[in-house]
C-alpha cells in the first residue's frame, strides 16, 4: 500500500507537469459551463435554471475526461515510450502502477467536481443540494460512474496502436458520448435513436443520478419511465464496472504492437 500511495503521488505530480493535460482535463470543463451558463440563462422548465441542468453534465464529463479519456490517451503514450515494459521489468507489482492510476484520478476528479459546484455556485446561483440523503446520492453515483469511466479508459488504452494516435482515437469517442447523452442539450429533446443509443454506455445514466441531486423531483416526469431511476443507475454503473474490469485483464498490453 505504501508503494501504491507513492505511485499515485508521482502520478499526480506527472499530471500537474504537463500543462497541456491540466488545461483540457481540469479547465475545459469549467471553460464550457461559463460559456454556456452565460448563453443559455433562461429557464427550461418553470423554475428550474438552465444552469441547474448543464452543471451535472458537466460533472458527469469531468468524471468521464479525467477517468476515460486522460487515461486512454495517456497509456499509449507510456507504452510506446517503453514506460510499461521497464516497469513491468522491475521487483514492483503490476497492481501498484494501476493503483497509482486510480490514485490520481481520484484526486483530480474531486478536485474537478469542487471546482466545478463552486463555480457554478458562485457565479451562477447553482442550488447545492440541501439534505445528506442527496449529499450521499451524489458521493455513490460519482464513484460509480469514476469507477467505471477509469476502468474502460485503462481497457480502451489498448485499442490506439500507437502513442501518435491516441488523442485521435480517443477524443471523438469522448465527444459522441457527451453529445448523445444529455450534457449538452435536455437529453428527452435528442431524437429518440440517440437517446437508446446513449442508454448502453455510463455517461448517460452518470447524468441522470447527478440530475436526481440537483433538480427537483418534478423534473423526473421529463426523464424516460418518468422516475430517476436510481436503482438502474446503480446498476448499470455497476455492470461497466465489472465490463470495465474483464476488459482490462483480458486485453492490457504492456509493450506497443510494434514491440
């Protein structure tokens, strides 16, 4: 455990050096809810701030850009510089690289989501939720859906065949997700094929149980089975966790394909 938590120390550190993965990991989230809240200020239901809504998906994309698309670039880019194949050399247990990984995700998708409630909060008027019961929602949906966005980033690491193609391949598949899911639009206004689409992977339902913390239960008649559905966002969060996790075993590769 001692080598697991100093893993994740040098993991954050390697992230905070690289300015280029500060900015679109930590910032762009906060960049495109201060544009959008100050585009879109009106109302979308009687009520309910346009802001109130955005805010969880921007959350949610946060969990996912930090866990999925950061890791499934970053990966690649250690693989092919022979990262991987020196540590796998080395008296350290595999598991400890993949904690450190968790470590560091952990650690920044917290600060992300602190930076992005305050923001909102502060500048927008954003209603923090007002009860522990909602307080506790938020914790469980957050860690879930970190959980399973980490573990398929670590599994699609090995889909790029080299570190050059990485952001790629990678990128369009992070902002297909955001777009069918309901973070940037009301996701009952997406025509209906999006919206089956988007219900298969995590993004959708991370935005749903976040929706369930910070709006009113009379919103929940525009979500489809007019409810939140919490028990199916646990469940399905819980499944990618598990797909995630056979994934990785069954396909990690600690050289590139041209070792």
């Amino acid at each position: 455990m001692g080598l697991a938590r100093r893993q994740g120390v040098l993991e954050i550190k390697q992230f905070l050096r690289s300015r280029e993965s500060v900015v679109f990991t930590m910032a762009f989230p906060v960049i495109m809810i201060l544009i959008f809240a100050s585009i879109f200020d009106g109302e979308i239901a009687p009520g309910i701030k346009f802001t109130q809504y955005f805010v969880t998906g921007m959350i949610a994309t946060g969990l996912l850009t930090v866990g999925f698309q950061s890791l499934a670039i970053q990966i690649p880019i250690e693989r092919d510089r022979g990262v991987l194949k020196r540590l796998r050399g080395t008296p350290m247990p595999k598991w400890v690289y993949f904690a450190g990984k968790v470590v560091m995700v952990a650690a920044i998708g917290v600060v992300e989501t602190a930076i992005l409630l305050g923001v909102s909060a502060a500048f927008f008027d954003l209603s923090l939720p007002s009860s522990a019961s909602k307080w506790l929602t938020f914790a469980w949906v957050s860690v879930l859906g970190l959980s399973a966005c980490t573990l398929c980033g670590i599994a699609f690491s090995s889909v790029p065949r080299s570190a050059r193609g990485a952001t790629a391949v990678v990128t369009p598949v992070a902002l297909v997700l955001q777009f069918i899911s309901g973070v940037f639009f009301v996701f009952t206004d997406l025509p209906t094929w999006m919206q089956q689409i988007a219900a298969i992977f995590p993004l959708k339902w991370m935005c749903q149980g976040l929706r369930s913390v910070f709006l009113p239960p009379s919103f929940a008649a525009a979500e489809p089975g007019g409810s939140w559905e919490l028990g199916k966002v646990a469940l399905i969060l819980g499944a990618w966790c598990i797909v995630g996790l056979v994934l990785c075993v069954r396909t990690f590769r600690w050289t590139s394909a041209r070792s």
